[in-house]
C-alpha cells in the first residue's frame, strides 16, 4: 500500500460543471486558491469544451489567464480535453497538463464526444505526438466501471483500450467511475487485471459516489496500489451526459480516512472542510459530504489532542 497518495481536486471542473448555479470567475478563481491554500499540487482547473453544451465553462480563457502567474513550480493545472480542437486550445493556454477523455463504451463515446472508442484512441496518439513537450499529457478512461447506456463494462474490454494507451506511450492512467457503480470488488478485479497486464503503468482512480461506495472504492484503491485518487470538495459533480450521475467522492471525507489511517496526502483536513462549506453557499446548495456536517475528532478539548 502506498505510504503518500497524490489528491486531485476537480471541483473546479468536474465539481461545477453540471451545476445550474453559474459562478463568476472570481467565485471560480477564490477556489482555486483555496484548494491551493489547503495544499493540493494538482487542481483540475477548467474543460476545454463548447460553453453551449456545458454552460458552467463559460469563461475558461479568463480563469487561465488569471492563473498563469503562479510561483509554486510543483503545483500543477489541468483542464480536460475532449477533441483535437480542445487540445489546441489546451496546447496554446500554457496549463501544465491536458487531460485527455477517452470512454470506454462506444455509445457513451458518442455521446460525450461525438466519436466512438476506437477513433478517440486514434485522436489521443495525434495529442500525444504532438504536444511537443509543451504540455503533459495525461488521459483519463470513462466510465471504466459501467456505462449508462451499455452497462456493464468487461475487463477484456477495459484491457484493450489499456493496451491502446500504453502503445502511444503514457505511463499513467486514470480509471473514473463516472456514474458510480462500482463497488470494491469491481475494483479490486479491474486494478489487479491491468497490473498483472501493464505493470510498468501507474492508475489513478476517478469515483463517484452516486451508490454510496465510493469511499470504499478508494480504500479499494489504496490499498492494490493507486497512486492518486480525484475528488471534489463536498461531494459536489456529475456528467451533463450521463442520466444521474451525482457528485464525486468528498475531498474532506477522503482525506479524514486517509489522515486516520496514517497515509500522507499533504492536504490540510479543516481548510478542506472549510471551503467545502464556502462552496455550499456559492452553489446555493447543500452538498453530500458528510465530515463538514459533523465535530472535529479527536475534540480539540480531549486529553489526547
């Protein structure tokens, strides 16, 4: 099991991107920092997508813009990518990282991104050969899990598009739960099949928590091996194009087991809860995480503290 897991905070992407309230760049910007404040080193910052389809990524150009003087040379920004057009967008932004999505049901694909699995593959290899060192490339496969329109997504099926990706040459990949259907089996099969297969390559893990097991998952994850987990302050997220798909697993949640359970993530616990509840009144709304609704443990006041 790892001794340090790398955290990924995608609220300000995943986390906001199918919500109706609509925040300003400077909301958007305020939690940015704060993730940086509570010390994450990898912040999902924006998607490279057409506003019209996801209303939230209305102003990317002018949230980058703002984020191009940053000093920290370990902190990384990612935006997610969907085509060749969003990638060229990427490539010119000066972010650190494209993420680019390849989905692992051919109908969800085309839904998504308008091309099936195959062709997405094909459109990763051009990104790759083409970034030119002037942007990371990472990749993240959706629903790695099971789709909401084909169901259940076989291992032989996931392999094939791990084969795919390790042939372009990435060394590491994201497996997201997108509607979360998971559970710690599903994981436990899935991530010991693409090691036993693909030793050399390092996995993240992408979890929803939409059936309740995604903090499970993630132990799951820990515990075989993963070398990074995303999540979302709150609990907050979900897919414009996938039938509910709710939030992510909650960054404060994730990150109170992990602190329990002596694996080191560098993130602060009460600046996580913190801006988790600064997001609630941002959306408007109350988000599902749980460690922001309860006491601090162990009390501040106890004979152990």
């Amino acid at each position: 099991m790892e001794e340090f897991v790398q955290i990924v905070e995608v609220s300000p992407r995943d986390g906001i991107q199918n919500e109706k309230k609509i925040l300003t760049t400077e909301q958007k910007l305020e939690l940015i920092q704060r993730a940086i404040d509570a010390g994450f080193k990898q912040i999902e910052v924006t998607s490279f997508v057409n506003p019209k389809k996801v209303p939230q990524m209305y102003d990317t150009d002018q949230v980058i813009k703002q984020l191009s003087n940053k000093e920290d040379k370990n902190l990384k920004f990612i935006g997610l990518v969907l085509n060749e057009k969003g990638f060229r967008r990427a490539l010119n932004s000066g972010l650190d990282v494209a993420n680019y999505v390849i989905v692992a049901s051919d109908t969800f694909s085309i839904r998504n991104q308008g091309a099936p699995t195959s062709e997405n593959l094909k459109i990763l290899a051009r990104v790759f050969d083409s970034a030119d060192n002037k942007i990371e490339i990472a990749t993240t496969i959706g629903a790695s899990f099971g789709c909401p329109f084909e169901g259940e997504m076989s291992v032989d099926r996931l392999l094939s598009i791990v084969e795919s990706i390790a042939k372009i040459g990435l060394k590491e990949i994201c497996l997201a739960d997108t509607i979360g259907v998971a559970t710690p089996k599903d994981v436990k099969t899935k991530l010991r099949a693409i090691y036993n297969s693909f030793p050399h390559l390092k996995v993240k893990l992408h979890l929803h928590n939409t059936r309740n097991t995604g903090i499970a998952n993630a132990w799951t994850g820990i515990e075989e091996g993963v070398v990074g987990l995303e999540s979302s302050f709150g609990g907050s997220g979900g897919c414009p194009f996938a039938p509910k798909a709710t939030g992510n697993i909650p960054t404060e949640d994730l990150v109170y087991m992990l602190d329990r359970s002596g694996v080191k993530t560098g993130i602060s616990l009460s600046k996580s809860v913190e801006t988790a509840k600064w997001l609630e009144k941002q959306l408007e709304k109350t988000l599902p995480g749980f460690v922001k609704t309860t006491d601090k443990f162990p009390p501040e006041n106890s004979l152990h503290s």
